[in-house]
C-alpha cells in the first residue's frame, strides 16, 4: 500500500529508515509540482529512455 507521506530519496538513500521529505525546506522541491526534483528528472529520463527505444524497433 502506497504511503501518503512522502520521503526523500537523497536523505534516504544508504539508510535502514527511510527519511521524512522536508518539502518547502529543501532546495531540490518543487513547489510548482509539489515534488521532488529527483523524482521530476527520474520520470523524465524514463521517458527519454522509452522514447529512444521505441526509435530503434
């Protein structure tokens, strides 16, 4: 089930427990979007990458 706090995958990544996203604190959110900016460019580059696939067939 899908948890409606978010978390940050910076602080997270290496940790055991995942970390709280500090949201209009941090430099990387978005407030346009309401995200985070890791997660903006990760959803991007999939679709760049879905993309570049679909080219080659």
């Amino acid at each position: 089930m899908a948890s409606s706090i978010p978390i940050c995958p910076l602080m997270s990544a290496g940790n055991e427990q995942p970390i709280v996203c500090a949201q209009e604190r941090c430099a990387w959110y978005m407030t346009g979007s309401k995200t985070c900016a890791m997660y903006i460019m990760a959803h991007k580059s999939i679709l760049d990458i879905k993309a570049k696939q679909a080219g080659k067939k």
